[in-house]
C-alpha cells in the first residue's frame, strides 16, 4: 500500500490549528475536498492571464475555449469517456441532474416510470419526483436496515414501462457502494435510461463508464480536490435526443447542448488541477493520463481502505457508539464512516468534536428518505467521518481518543 499522507504539505489549509495549537483534523471531505495549492494556483493564472469570454477573434478568448476543452478532455480522462464531448459542465450536480431530468421529462408519457432509491442523495431523486405533475409513476426501491438496497425489491420494481433508472453509485451518508454492474444490466434488459449519481465515489474509487455504459453519469469535482463544479458525462448520441431548455443562440450539439449561459472558466481552470493532482498519485508519470488516472485510484482506494477500517473497527470497541452502513471488508465501501452515540443528539457530539478540533458532519447529508428509514430522525441523523488521501493514521487515533472521552468522559 502506498501511504498517500505526502501529499499533506500541497494543501494550505491543513496547516491551520485548533483547541491547543494542535491542527485541524479535516474528516468533513464528504461535503467538499480541502484545495491543494496547485488548483488555487490554476484557478488565480485564469484570472491574471486569461480571462475572457469565449469564441471570440483574439488571444485570452482562444485560450479561454482552450480552457473548456482541458477540463472536458481531463475529466473524459478522469470517467474513461469515449470523447470529451461526452462530458457538460454546469453550477452543480443537482442543477445538471434537474436539467437532465427535466428533458428526459418531456419525453415520456404518463403512465411511464421511474425508479429512484431510499438510499440516495436527493440530488438524484427530487429532479425525478418533478416528473410526476407529467403522470409520471415514481417507484421507491426500499433499503434494508444494513443500509444496503433491497436487490430482490429492486428487480421486482422493473417493468415494461420503466423508462429511468436513477441510482447512486455509493451512499454519502454511510459509505454502502450499490452493485452498479448487476444494476446497469437490468437496466439495459429493460431498455430504460440509466442515470448514475457518482458524486460520493469519485473521489475514492476508479470510474469508468466504458463497461458499465450508464446513459448518464454525474459527478461534482468540489469533491475531489477541485472548486465548485458540476460534471455530466452523457453517452455519445443521448443529449441530441432531448428536448433540453437552452438559449436560441445556444450551441444544439453535445456537449453545450445542455449548458447554459458562461461557464465559470477559471474553475474549469481548477477541475484540469485537480485531475493532474490526482494522476500524480500514479507510479509512473509517462503513463497516458487515464493510465495515471487509473493506477492512481488503486493507491487512493487502498490507503483510504486501510483508514476507514481502522477507523471502523476504533468505532465498533467504543461503548454506546454504533456504526451504521456495511462493515470495512473485502467488499467494495466508501470510506464514510457514519456513527450514532446512545442517548446523545449527533449535532451535541458533532460539536463537542468540533471544540476538540475534529471536522465532522452531522444530519441526513440530503439522504433524507434513508435517515427516516434508519430511525434517526429524532437523534439527528448520523455523525459522519469522511477519509482523504491527506488524511493520516495518527489523525484517526487522535478521533478515536476524542470520541471515546466525550461518550465517556
């Protein structure tokens, strides 16, 4: 296993201290990455060299459309998309995901159906409830009290009518990774749509929607090192079947088909930064980009593993404490550790490790349906740890300690 914690020293924010001049322990990467240098730095060159709008007949205007097809080409790379015109840029996942929803909207007719999960974001589930002012049918696949998508319910909820599948790829909330490959194939048996929420998985584990062939895939580059953008990858053909809400003077084809006004540049700017960041991970810098990409991931997997599951098992030896979400094993898991403490609110243990200098969540992360399944809505919620690559092993004994003196002080 490669220890990933050198990259450490790329990162400004980490050097900031907390309680006792000890540093912040940054285990909130699940609602944004911290930023290494290297994107700050790409994100303020944009600013000082090259800002313009684009297509126009001069120098930053050139590089300016030079920018929109870096990002594009790095994050083809990131997804292992066929093309970079696979990929659309916007606000956000969640804008993307109702520009989506809502041209696949006018598409179907009533009677049609959709099938979304209790364990997603809602992200990738309200854009589709919109849907049924249309008559469209919304099926729920329920989750079981692992945290884990009940398959048999899932497979049954397929019909003839079943136009959208909309599933995450991992859960945000309790770190389950959904059986994407079995998924994808009933989804393509029933010829429906599948659009695949990977936000919370992009940044721990490789992505590649050759095999998997999803219609539609989103990601959110905040999450993985990267500023405030949302990512689309939609499959060759797909964007020029649907009716989506644009300008006249807009570009029809794919990509720009479903982006609308200007583009934040200077953070597309950034996405390239945090791409290239990520693929110095890779052992052998003259590898092709998705090469780099890949092997990088591997190590970014690993190392998070090891983490997460020290960090689970720290968790588990805890009086009072209950992880929720599938164990740390050999089975595919984000490394989002989510815990309850008997007796006690999850925003009181929130905060009393945030005074101690620890960075955690607190809440239903959006997950709504799931924390009302689980029971947890008059705790509130889930207390949650998200691992990074600048994330390290003594970090983690220094929240296991802590977490054990406020639940037993």
């Amino acid at each position: 296993m490669k220890d990933l914690s050198y990259c450490r020293h790329e990162f400004p924010s980490l050097q900031r201290t907390g309680p006792d001049n000890l540093p912040l322990v940054f285990l909130d990467g699940p609602g944004g990455s911290q930023v290494p240098a290297s994107v700050i730095t790409a994100i303020t060159n944009y600013y000082l060299n090259h800002n313009a709008n684009t297509h126009g007949q001069y120098a930053t205007s050139r590089e300016s459309d030079a920018v929109i097809l870096a990002a594009r080409t790095a994050m083809a790379a990131m997804l292992g998309a066929e093309d970079p015109s696979c990929i659309s840029f916007g606000q956000n996942m969640t804008t993307l995901n109702f520009f989506l929803s809502q041209a696949i909207g006018r598409t179907l007719n009533p009677g049609d159906e959709i099938i979304v999960t209790e364990l997603d974001h809602d992200a990738n589930v309200a854009p589709w409830l919109e849907l049924e002012e249309r008559g469209v049918i919304i099926k729920h696949v329920p989750v079981l009290p692992s945290a884990e998508l009940d398959l048999d319910a899932f497979r049954a909820l397929i019909s003839d009518r079943t136009r959208v599948i909309a599933v995450g790829w991992a859960s945000n909330a309790v770190g389950t990774v959904n059986p994407l490959v079995q998924i994808a194939e009933w989804a393509h048996e029933a010829q429906a749509l599948l659009v695949v929420d990977a936000v919370h998985w992009a940044p721990h584990g490789l992505i590649d929607v050759s095999p998997l062939k999803p219609d539609a895939l989103l990601c959110s580059a905040y999450k993985f090192f990267g500023p405030h953008v949302g990512v689309l990858y939609t499959r060759p053909g797909l964007l020029a079947t649907l009716p989506t809400l644009r300008v006249r003077p807009q570009m029809p084809e794919a990509p720009e088909r479903i982006e609308t006004g200007t583009l934040n540049h200077a953070a597309l700017e950034g996405v390239v930064a945090a791409v290239d960041f990520i693929a110095a991970f890779a052992d052998d810098p003259d590898e092709s980009l998705r090469t780099r990409i890949r092997q990088a991931m591997a190590h970014v997997y690993h190392y998070e593993h090891e983490l997460a599951s020290k960090l689970y098992r720290g968790l588990g030896a805890i009086p009072d404490v209950r992880v929720w979400g599938p164990p740390v094993g050999a089975q595919d898991r984000a490394p989002t550790i989510s815990f309850t403490v008997r007796d006690r609110s999850s925003i009181e243990v929130a905060h009393a490790l945030g005074e101690r200098g620890i960075l955690a969540w607190d809440g239903d992360f959006y997950a709504v349906t799931l924390v009302d399944r689980l029971g947890l809505r008059a705790q509130g919620g889930l207390v949650r740890l998200g691992l990074a690559p600048y994330n390290t092993r003594v970090e983690i004994e220094r929240t296991l300690n802590t977490i054990e003196d406020i639940v037993t002080p």
